[in-house]
C-alpha cells in the first residue's frame, strides 16, 4: 500500500490487498485525503484514490467480484476472482455508505450521494445519485455553477 502525507484514517476502517503482492502496490492513497470509520476498501489488482479525497464513514470500494457467471460452478467453491481496477479522482466527495463496484472510475471533483451504488465512470465535476448513481449536476466552469443534468 502507499499512503501519502497527511492522510487521516479513521478507526474501523479496513484496508485489505487481496492476493497481496509485495512488489506492487495495490492501494494508493494521495496526500491529504481523509477515510472516516468503517470504510472497507478492497483491493485484488489496484484501487487508486486521489489527493484530498474525502470518504465518508460505511463506505465499501473494490476493485474485485467473484466470478459468478457460471451457476453450476459458484463462487463460494470456484475460487476466482473477476478485476478491473477503481479509481477515484481528486478532490472527489464520496458520501455516507456509497458502494463503488469493480472498473469504476470517479472523476476529479466529483460528489456521489450518500447511500448511492456506483456501477460505472462517473465524469470530472459531477454530482451523482442512486442505485445505480446516475449523473444530476455537472459543474459549469464559465457560470461558476453546478447545472442540473436531465
């Protein structure tokens, strides 16, 4: 793992790098960033979260799922794992209990609603919602201001 300076974790949160491999890094943490308690973020090939990201507590963030395509062979006995990397952007505000699911990038500046299940990319500078989150607001750079999306 690489945890930059200035980061605040709190207690209850788990970091956990599955299939540990000491020669790369699995989880990334930039500088600045503050995990509140009970987050879980699991890692099996990278998660990478930015600078000054803030994750709000009962959050889970995986870059990871079981291999479950297949019902006559199921995960709990099939031992396989399906991974794509996570990423989460700067600046970005994950709210209370959010869910960010395997492959997902969250852009920079980025604010997900609490309870909210993000199950694909989410664009620099946007509000998102729901299960699954769903972009409502993107920031309008010359008004200054977040404009709703329909």
């Amino acid at each position: 793992m690489s945890i930059g300076d200035r980061v605040t974790i709190w207690q209850g949160a788990r970091l956990t790098a599955v299939n540990y491999d000491p020669e790369r890094t699995i989880i990334s943490i930039g500088d600045g960033t503050s995990i509140h308690s009970n987050v879980h973020i699991s890692a099996a090939r990278r998660v990478d979260i930015g600078r000054g990201v803030l994750i709000a507590a009962n959050c889970y963030i995986t870059d990871h799922d079981h291999d479950w395509l297949d019902p006559e062979d199921p995960p709990r006995f099939n031992a396989r794992l399906l991974v794509t990397p996570t990423t989460i952007g700067d600046h970005a505000w994950i709210g209370e209990k959010v869910t960010v699911l395997r492959g997902v990038n969250i852009g920079a500046g980025c604010v997900i609603g609490a309870h909210s299940v993000v199950t694909h990319d989410i664009p620099d500078r946007s509000v998102a919602v729901g299960s699954p989150a769903r972009v409502v607001r993107r920031w309008d750079p010359e008004l200054k201001a977040w404009m709703k999306v329909d």
